[in-house]
C-alpha cells in the first residue's frame, strides 16, 4: 500500500475521542500540536476517534468543537469521523492478512496475564482453539526514533509488548491500526500528542513500516496531573476546562508546557499571536 501523497508541508491533527469534554490535560496536548503547525505555516486537522463504540458519548464530538472553537483553535478542513472509515480499515487489515502480517489469536486476557504476549498462536491456532482476536506479527529488535521532545528513543517491541491485538475479541479495530492508517490517508507529517501514548510510537512505526508509510515525525509533552499524581483523565472524572474564561485556561495550558504566563492578554487571538512566535523560537532547533 502506499501513503496518500502530501499537499506539502506541515501537516498535524488533533484526534481526541469523543467520551467527554476536553479537560485540562487534553487541551495541553492540543495547545502543543496547534502551536508547532501555526509557527510553522502547517495545517492542524480534526480527527474524532470514535472506533471504540462502547466509550462515545452521544455528542461530545461537537462539544469538543465548540470548547476548541472558543478558545481560538481553529482546524483546517473538515474533521474525520472514524466511524466513516471502516471500509478503509478493512481493506488494509486484507492487505496485512494476506502478506501473513497478522494472524489470529485465540489467547484470553486471563491466559496471557500482564507480561509481553508469548506468541502461543503464532504459528497457528493451538487445537480446539477458535480465533478471538487478530495480532499483528512483530519483528525483534529494538526500534529507533527522534522524538522532538524528549529525544532520541529505543523501543523494543517484541520484547516488551510481543504481538499486539490489531482487531478485538468484541470485533472493533484497535486504536494502533486505526491511528497508522489515518495518519497516512490524511498525509500528516508530525503528530504532537501526551507522553502517555510514546509507548504505542514503536508498535505503530512498526505498523506503518509493514504498509510501505513513512512515519511522521513526533513529540511527547508532558502530561497534566492531579494532586495524587495520576494522568487527568476522562476516566478519573477530569472536569471540563472553563470556556468562560478562555485566556486564563490557555495561559494555565501554556504554562503546563513549560512557558511564562503571557500577561496584559485580554483576547485569544493575542493570546495566539503572541504565542506562536515564542514557541516558534524555543522548538526552531528541534524541528528534524
């Protein structure tokens, strides 16, 4: 398969998935992937992640649009449903299948435990075992990357994780497949997200590899965390971020990525405008 060709230059996006509003810690991952395309003349795109049926909360995809609208953040284009893209997802799952890429698994989550898959079905089915789900076959060694944050890094996946599920015992794709053949269909060049997803770069530049893509460039950024030192989460109750106050959320947001509080600001386009250039100036040296 090959990549959807660019339409040059930078290309980034934003993929929250629609189980809540955005709260303080998402929004420091969206502030950091829309200020790296503005400062560098590129486009930042909406994609709603939506594959994981069971999570969605009816209409918190256009809640999150109006939370970024009213704090300035404009996306480019039209945003993408995944939920639209299941024939694209089948389509590249055959493409794996028949090169033996993938292949089915019929291990429960009880039998592997908590440690790396121990590739029990990779050579095929064990005996009155049926398939539940489909994993990807991994190749060892470790696996290299810059990260334009916390620089260079080394992961080993056959080692750390094994095979990975790529389609789910309850049918739905995983989060790793889904992400790499977005990316690629909307020719992004850079993904800026939370550092707690660095650990899904090897097993996704893996993917992209087996598909013929070339893997865009990233960065991690710190995660927001609440008095217990646990990620802000959907899923540990995070509230949403205040949209009556906008310049005091972006500037607690702006601080969070390591700047000073921009003061005298009294709009969000001279929040942005001042902003841009100062991010523009601190990652310059960072961009390749």
């Amino acid at each position: 398969m090959t990549r959807t060709s660019e339409q040059g230059g930078y290309v980034g996006r934003f993929a929250p998935s629609p189980s809540g509003p955005l709260h303080d810690g998402s929004l420091v991952a969206a502030m950091a992937g829309y200020l790296d395309a503005r400062a560098r003349n590129g486009r930042w795109l909406l994609r709603i992640e939506d594959i994981d049926t069971p999570r969605v909360v009816p209409n918190a995809d256009h809640v999150i649009m109006g939370q970024l609208d009213a704090l300035g953040m404009q996306w480019d284009g039209e945003p993408i449903w995944q939920s639209q893209r299941l024939a694209d997802y089948e389509a590249t799952f055959q493409y794996l299948l028949q090169r033996k890429f993938v292949y089915p698994c019929g291990c429960t989550r009880q039998e592997i435990g908590r440690g790396p898959y121990p590739g029990t079905c990779r050579n095929g089915l064990p005996a009155g075992r049926a398939a539940r789900a489909w994993r990807f076959r991994v190749h060892a060694g470790p696996v290299s990357f810059h990260d334009r944050w916390l620089g260079t890094q080394k992961q080993d996946v056959s080692r750390d994780i094994g095979d990975f599920i790529i389609k789910r015992a309850d049918g739905l794709w995983a989060y790793q497949l889904v992400v790499v053949i977005d990316d690629a269909w909307q020719g992004v060049t850079d993904i800026v997200r939370g550092v707690d997803l660095l650990s899904s770069t090897g097993r996704q530049i893996q993917l992209a590899e087996a598909l013929g893509y070339t893997y865009p460039r990233v960065m991690h950024v710190p995660l927001v965390l609440d008095e217990f030192g646990q990620k802000l989460s959907k899923q540990n109750h995070a509230q949403p971020f205040n949209c009556d106050q906008p310049i005091a959320t972006l500037n607690r947001a702006w601080q969070r990525l390591g700047f000073e509080q921009l003061s005298g600001i009294t709009t969000v386009q001279a929040f942005w405008a001042h902003a841009i250039p100062l991010w523009a100036a601190r990652f310059q040296h960072l961009i390749y």
